[in-house]
C-alpha cells in the first residue's frame, strides 16, 4: 500500500464571527444599502420546511443587516399571517426568542401574483420598491424555490420588471438541472 500522506490538522472555525465585521453597518460616509430577498415559492414546502427557517436561524443570530426585508412571491392567496402559521412548525424559537422572531416576521410581506404575467412582476417591483424607500443603494436576491418549468418565465419577467436600478440584483436557482438516471 502507499504511504500516507501526512497533512495538517485543520480546525474548524465557527462562520458567525466572521459573518459579523462583513455584516456590520457601513461606515457613516456611506449608508447602508438596503437588501431585499425575494422568496419566490413562498407557499410551498421548501419556503415553509427550509428556507424561511433558514433565514430565521440567520436573522436570530444578528447576521442579517437592519436594512434587509423579505418578500414573499407566490400564486397562494395568503397573508403574512398565514404564512407564519405555516412555517411555525419548522421555526424554533424558544420564549426568549419571542421578540426576535416578531422582529422577524416584520421583515417580511407577501405579494400573491403569476410566474408568467408581466403585470403581476409589476406588482412585485413595486412592493420591493416600498421596501428600498429611503435607500441611495438597494440589492436584491431572487430566490427561486419553483419547479423548472416557470424558470424562464419568472427570470424573463425578473429581469424586465424587477432588476436593481441601484444596486446588484442575483437569482438563486434551488432545483437541479437535468434528467434523471432512472
């Protein structure tokens, strides 16, 4: 057999101090942009099991910065409200939490609209648009939690209706590309 190789131990350091000074205000010469993730999906399993609990767990551990909102898009005739009571099950949060996860969930609106018309991506600017009210700079994150056949569609009316005028805009895909092997 081969002689192994003898490498350094590594250590693992924990991601929140580092998060920290990157997430940290800007300096006073410069406001802080304003952040807007956009959740499109924001009804189905992935938002209510993965993703809104997953942006809790960062919002409860001070990483998100003041100035970031969520922006829930989907075809659902829900409210915030609803959609706390759905993802309320996968959010840990203990008592003490309690005032951090209402901070939270005031973060966050709803915007109820179609992956394919124009008018609805119109809607959806112009809440993200209320949400960057005050702001030089305003970033935007697109969130696709959606099945690949509205991919087009959605990314097609993102980038006509919805881009940053004033900032960056990116979309995360969340499902994989491709066929299956079977």
């Amino acid at each position: 057999m081969g002689d192994r190789v003898s490498r350094p131990k590594q250590t693992i350091k924990p991601l929140q101090p580092v998060l920290k000074p990157v997430m940290a205000e800007q300096s006073s010469s410069e406001p802080a942009p304003s952040t807007v993730i956009v959740i499109m999906g924001a009804s189905g399993d992935l938002a209510k099991k993965k993703i809104y609990p997953t942006l809790w767990r960062v919002a409860k551990g001070g990483l998100f910065p003041k100035n970031t909102k969520i922006v829930g898009y989907a075809r659902s005739d829900l409210t915030i409200e609803k959609l706390k009571e759905k993802c309320a099950p996968f959010l840990k949060a203990t008592d003490e939490e309690a005032d951090k996860l209402k901070d939270f969930w005031a973060r966050n609106t709803y915007v109820r609209g179609s992956y394919t018309e124009k008018q609805a991506f119109d809607a959806l600017s112009a809440e993200i648009k209320k949400q960057e009210t005050g702001f030089k700079k305003a970033n935007r994150l697109f969130y696709l939690a959606l099945p690949p056949s509205v991919f087009a569609p959605v990314t097609s009316n993102i980038k006509l209706c919805c881009m940053s005028p004033c900032g960056w805009s990116r979309v995360i895909v969340e499902k994989p590309f491709g066929k299956g092997l079977s």
